[in-house]
C-alpha cells in the first residue's frame, strides 16, 4: 500500500517536476514573509519558571501585591571616570555630582517630555522633590540645590537619589500592560534620551527588567539568524565533501532551509512568541532535517549507476527510502512532543518549535527534493 502510494508520488514529480516547485517556491514565499513577523517573547520569572512550585507561586504572589508592574525607571547617574592612561586625570568638565544643576535642569527637561508620551500616566524625579519644597522651582545655585535636599526627609530623598550621589532614578508610571506597548513605551524613552544632550560626564537609561527583556529579545533574535547561518554554511560543505559534488550538495540542502522557513512562518501565522530556548531550534531542525535529504539523495545516486530509466529511478527511489524518512520523522517528533510534559514553561515553545520542524523538513524533502534531483539529472544528461 505505501509502496504504491510513493510510486505514484514518483510519477508525479518525474511529470510535473516545475509545477511542483513552482507551488512549493510560492507556499514558501508565503510564509518567509510571515517569518519576518515572528515575535519574541517577554523575558520573565513567569514565562521561565514552572508553576507549581511553593516557591514560585509565593515569589509571584508577592511580586503581585507588592510590585507595581507598571512602574519604569530611568536611571540618571555618574559615568565612570575616564582615566588618561599616563596621567590619571579625570575630565575637568565632568559633572561628579548628581546634585549639581545642570544635571537637575536635565532630569526635569526629559521627565517633562517623557510625560507626553503614550500611557505615561504620572512621572517623578528629584527635580519633583525640589520644586516641591522651593516654591515650584529649580534654583540655580548648587548650595541652594543641596541645601533644600538636605532638609527633605531622607525617607522620600532615597525614593529618588543614592547615598554616594552618583545615581538619580526618574519614576514612570504607566498604564501599558502588552509586549507592544511596552516596547513603544521602551523606544520612545530612548528617542528621548538620545535626542537631548546630557551634561558632561552624565548618562540616563531606562533599566529594570522591561530594557533587559528588551536585550535579550533582540540579542535572541540576532543569535538565532547568526547560530543557523554558522549551521547552514557547516552542513553545506559537510554535504558537499560527502557526496563530492557541489550539485549533490544543494540539492539536498535546500528541502532543509525550506523546511526551517515553513517552520518559523507556520509559528508566526499563530502568533507563537520564541523564548530564550527556542534560539537553538533552528539549528537543531537543520541538523536533524538534512538526514532526510541525505537518505533520498544517496540512493537517487544509487539507482541512477544502474542506467534505469528516470522515472524509475525516482520510484525505487521514494519506495526505498519513503518508510524509513517517516519513521524516523515520526520518531523525532515523539521524541520532542515528550518536553511538553516538562514542567519549565521554556522547554514548552522549544518542543512545539522542533515538532512542527521534524514535520516540515519530512514534507519538503518529499515535495521538494525529488523534482529538484529528476530536473537537475535531466540537465546533465543534456549537457
């Protein structure tokens, strides 16, 4: 039954070799536009951590009624001294205290223009404080400045300014609860902090776990395309020195890298989010699907050496090698299925990621493949 089933996929491909990858090329072409619109998901405790667990479910308990999610600091504060190598000098110019005007006039300009932006529902500083207890105004004068912060209540002053007076932290409360918004609200601080000039030696930046999963998304994104291209570039040359051929080579790389495109453009079509451990999934999906390709092409050369004709070729082609690509693709997705019974929520993304993967790679190296192999034999038989 199965065995007549791949002889009529063979016939199939040896009649209409460009129509199929004429659908295939347009199916991909789909869902690599897709791909582009994977999103990555937020980096927290709740998202890594298993449920549960007393632990984590008191963690987030208390996370819950004590933390104010919505609440984003912006941290102004000191750079560290730049050191002339031979001298040991600081720049003259650099401002060694946060308490100093220019840094006071800088906190009041940036947290005036962060309150214009979207969901900002209230913004606090140090500069809040001192207007507070100077009539509605920043004095100039640095004395006047450190006199007034030295009679606040040093219970409100830390809410805002550190011991050493190196660090003053910009309190934003929002109303911005999804990744998007959260993202825009992230993107606009940091167009304003980089478009207003800072006083010597002073920097700001938003910091907090929402710029660190902001980090880490881009960072995931950057080493998911880095890691797959290093796998590509590998996997083709050990391909290529295996079959010695370069024709060989591609041939059985590109079901693969079709597959890993099908992948990600199915998961994005269904809003799948990746997660720190869902980065290696592209390598391991085409480490795993080039096995396919490798099986269908070694016996395509086998069966091409004894001079049957084409067509033939391609059956005893699928015939021999159609079962054992399913069964190992059924077992690999087995295989993978099994982390959704973890408990870390991380491992989740990864298994659904890889599954989805196996599946594609086996669909492509049957869709794509064979046309390839019976159009590039054809070619060469004309040459």
């Amino acid at each position: 039954m199965i065995s007549e089933i791949f002889k009529g996929i063979a016939k199939f491909h040896y009649k209409h070799p460009l129509l199929i990858i004429a659908i295939t090329v347009i199916l991909t072409l789909i869902l690599a536009y897709g791909m582009t619109n994977i999103k990555m998901g937020e980096t927290s405790s709740k998202n890594m951590l298993p449920e549960g667990l007393e632990s984590v479910d008191l963690m987030n308990e208390i996370s819950n009624e004590f933390q104010d999610t919505n609440t984003r600091t912006i941290a102004v504060y000191i750079e560290p001294s730049e050191k002339d190598s031979a001298e040991h000098t600081t720049n003259p110019r650099d401002i060694r205290d946060i308490r100093d005007f220019a840094v006071i006039e800088y906190v009041d300009k940036i947290s005036n223009l962060i309150k214009k932006e979207k969901d900002v529902e209230g913004v606090n500083g140090i500069n809040d404080l001192i207007k507070q207890y100077n009539d509605g105004q920043i004095p100039k004068d640095n004395k006047k400045i450190r006199e007034i912060l030295d009679n606040i209540n040093p219970v409100y002053l830390k809410q805002y300014i550190s011991n050493d007076y190196e660090i003053s932290k910009i309190i934003v409360q929002t109303s911005s609860n999804k990744k998007e918004e959260k993202d825009a609200f992230l993107n606009g601080v940091k167009k304003i902090l980089e478009e207003n000039k800072k006083p010597d030696g002073i920097n700001a930046n938003v910091v907090g776990m929402m710029a660190i999963s902001s980090e880490i998304s881009k960072s995931m994104e950057s080493d998911t395309i880095k890691t797959a291209g290093i796998a590509l570039i590998g996997i083709l040359l050990t391909v290529c020195i295996t079959f010695v051929s370069v024709r060989y080579g591609l041939s059985t790389l590109i079901p693969v890298t079709f597959g890993v495109i099908w992948t990600f453009g199915i998961m994005s079509y269904t809003n799948f989010e990746m997660n720190v451990a869902s980065v290696s999934a592209a390598s391991i999906i085409l480490g795993l699907g080039v096995d396919f390709g490798i099986q269908l092409t070694h016996r395509f050369r086998q069966e091409i050496k004894l001079k049957n004709k084409l067509e033939k070729v391609m059956e005893n082609t699928l015939v021999g090698v159609g079962r054992p690509i399913l069964t190992t693709g059924t077992a690999a997705t087995v295989g993978f299925s099994v982390l959704l019974l973890g408990t870390l929520p991380m491992l989740h993304g990864l298994a659904i990621l890889l599954c989805v993967g196996v599946i594609c790679c086996v669909l492509t190296t049957f869709l794509l493949l064979p046309p390839v192999l019976i159009l590039g034999e054809k070619f060469k038989r004309k040459i």
